[in-house]
C-alpha cells in the first residue's frame, strides 16, 4: 500500500457527491449489497431493494471519460449507449482512483482488496497511461474493474476489467443471503 493516503475505518464513514451536485453519506447503504464499478450496469433492478450500485466515472485510463459532469448523462441518454438510455443507478462526479488525489472512496477499497480476485497479477501494460503519481500496486488497471461490498460493510470482492458484471450475480446473492432485509 502506499503509505501517502489517508483510509477510512469503515466504508460507512466514505462519502461522495453526485452528478446533480448531492453529497451521499454512505452510511445510508447499512444492511444493503453495493456493487462499484464505472460501467452501465442494470443489475440493480433484479433486487431493487438490497443490491446498491454506484457509478463512478474515471478519465484516468486513456483518456476515456472526456466528457465532463454536467455532459455525462447526456452522452448515455444520446450517445453511448443512446436510444435515450437513463441510468437506473447513482453516477457520481468523475474522480480520479489512483494517485496522490485518490478519492477516498477508492483509497478505501484499493486498501482493503489490493488486487482483483479473479486476476491478481494483473498490471496496466502500456505506460504511456501511467498518468498518476505515484504508481502503486494496488491501483486501478484500467476502467471497468468492479467492487462488491457486503451488507455490514465488509469489502467483499475486487474483479478485473475482463470480468464480467453479469457473473457477479451468484457473489451479490450469497451476499444478500446474509441481509436482514
């Protein structure tokens, strides 16, 4: 771990503000599953009440999420995927997940899962996209790496970007299992 981030206790104590401009105490997701990534991910409306997921776009990798906070929901609603797309989940502010300017969010989790559970070895390839300083083990490889969060809180779970969110669901229900909802 990098020795310069400040980590929070618990993943109740995190924060984050969303595109609209809400600042979201996390404390509010207790007793829920919460699924993190920066992709699309319509999970959420298989168990509505109990799965939590949260969007957080990154520009860090290649440059990818150009757009800026205010033209994110327009570009999924016209552009990518279009056809009027809404999101069904919260999309918080663009951050950015590795460096000396970590957002606490991603401080935390890189903290408490250090490396994708499916591909641990896995390390950014190219270091022309090497953007940040300082570079850490544990940083994000590139977009489309997700989090799973138990419902006490706990980390549960890191997967790489070639993981796909729909093979999460047996990890989110056994999970939920554990709910008291």
């Amino acid at each position: 771990i990098c020795a310069y981030m400040h980590i929070s206790k618990t993943f109740y104590d995190l924060r984050a503000t969303t595109l609209e401009g809400e600042t979201i105490d996390f404390n509010i997701f207790r007793g829920r599953v919460v699924l993190i990534e920066n992709v699309l991910n319509e999970l959420q409306s298989r168990y509505p009440h109990r799965l939590v997921v949260l969007g957080f776009p990154c520009n860090q990798f290649g440059y990818q999420e150009n757009c800026s906070d205010a033209e994110i929901l327009n570009s999924l609603k016209y552009v990518r995927p279009g056809e009027g797309y809404k999101p069904a989940f919260t999309i918080f502010e663009k951050c950015i997940v590795n460096g000396s300017d970590a957002h606490p969010v991603f401080s935390y989790l890189k903290d408490k899962l250090p490396y994708p559970d499916d591909d641990p070895m896995s390390f950014m390839q190219e270091p022309k996209y090497l953007v940040w300083n300082p570079i850490c083990r544990n940083d994000i490889s590139w977009n489309f790496e997700k989090f799973l969060i138990g419902p006490e809180g706990e980390p549960f779970k890191r997967y790489s970007k070639r993981f796909q969110t729909i093979n999460i669901e047996p990890d989110i229900q056994r999970l939920l299992k554990l709910t008291k909802n």
